[in-house]
C-alpha cells in the first residue's frame, strides 16, 4: 500500500497493488495518471483529477472508491470491478455507464454524482446497491427491482419516488433487506412496505414516518425504526 498526496504517475509505481491518495482541499487539485500499472487491486482516492482508466493499463484493478473527485474518459472495454463507491464526483453519463458496465460488479454505491437508474440495467451480479442525495423515480426503481441478484439496497435522501413506488420492490427476486433514511414515507408507502413479504428485514428512520410509525408497519416482521 502506498499512501501519497499531489500529482502521482503509477507508471512509476509498477508493482503497487493499493493505493490511497488523498489531495489537501486547501491547495489546487492533484492529477492522478494511471499510466500502466497492472498489478493495482484497490484505488481509493478523493479530490483528485483522474485523467482515464483504461481496462488494458489496470486489468486487475478489483475495488474503486472515488470522492470528490474529476474522473476523466472511461474506455469502452469493461473494467473487472467488484466494487464501485461514488462520492461527490464529476462524470459523464457514458462514462459512468461504462464504469457500470463491469461483468463482475457486485457492490455499488453512488452518493451526491449524477445517476441514471436505467444505466444499471447491465449490473446482473450487483449484490449491494446504496443510493444516496441522487434523484430516483419509480422508473427507476423499476429498473433495481429487476436486478436479478441484488440483496440489499439502501436509499439515503433520495429525490422523486412516490410513496407508491415502493411496491415495485414486490417483485425483485433475491431483495432481503431494504433500508430507507430521509425519504417522507407517506400512507402509500406504508402500505407497500408491509405488502412487500419477500424483503427479510426492512430499516426505516421513525422521523420519515413522521416521528410515529404506524401499529400495522409495527406489526410487520423483522421491521426495525430508527429514531
């Protein structure tokens, strides 16, 4: 592991395997070029430049963790991600999309970055899915209902679903526990979330149920309130 600050080539770095880059907010951002460093695993880096990421330069690059940060050009072919964090960062749909686009990606999460629910249709081996302060609709939910293998999807301050919507969850196929947080949870959405039986446990904040949940939601199994 090699923790650094500023510009950082890896092309001069050929044998690094993670790195953790962070980039002072007090001074101008740093640019961070991957060169051609094929043995990197694990990229955690924050309020930095990112020029491209190319398959071919990082072929075994397996977890990317970004916030803050400028993500330049993504290439076409896919990168083999198992996990992907976004945070506050700059890029372009087709860019995300291509990012999305990883056969292998199993964990995502995606908070304060544009976001477009219909470009995670790809995402067959997602397992965990957490969205947060992005704007979702039930289109969009629609299309993470379908997601054949997600288990767990967490919605944080998300912008745009109804109350209704929620029961488009009914029918993912292997959802176990949902967690919802800073979004109003209306009559409808109670109704939906007692009527969704195949999600094991469901967390709620009690504030979005309006500082008192409601006896039937109570009474659901494996429901748990956070104050």
């Amino acid at each position: 592991m090699y923790d650094v600050r500023g510009d950082v080539r890896l092309a001069d770095l050929p044998v690094l395997t993670q790195l953790i880059c962070n980039w002072p907010a007090s001074v101008a951002r740093g640019t961070l070029d991957l060169g051609n460093v094929k043995s990197i695993e694990v990229l955690a880096v924050s309020d930095i430049q990112i020029s491209s990421l190319e398959a071919a330069a990082i072929p075994a690059l397996r977890e990317l963790i970004l916030d803050g940060c400028d993500l330049g050009a993504v290439s076409n072919s896919p990168l083999i991600l198992a996990r992907l964090d976004l945070s506050s960062c700059r890029v372009k749909r087709q860019d995300l999309a291509a990012l999305l686009r990883a056969p292998t990606l199993q964990e995502l999460g995606i908070a304060g970055t544009p976001f477009w629910a219909e470009d995670l249709a790809p995402c067959g081996q997602l397992v965990s899915l957490r969205l947060e302060n992005v704007d979702l609709d039930g289109d969009g939910l629609a299309v993470i209902a379908a997601l054949p293998n997600l288990a767990e999807l967490a919605l944080v301050k998300v912008r745009g679903l109804e109350g209704r919507d929620l029961m488009l969850l009914k029918s993912s196929p292997k959802l176990k526990e949902l967690t919802i947080s800073g979004v109003p949870l209306d009559d409808e959405a109670v109704d939906a979330l007692c009527e969704i039986r195949n999600v094991e446990r469901i967390n709620l904040g009690a504030w979005d149920l309006g500082g008192k949940p409601p006896e039937k939601l109570e009474k659901r199994p494996n429901v748990r309130i956070v104050w």
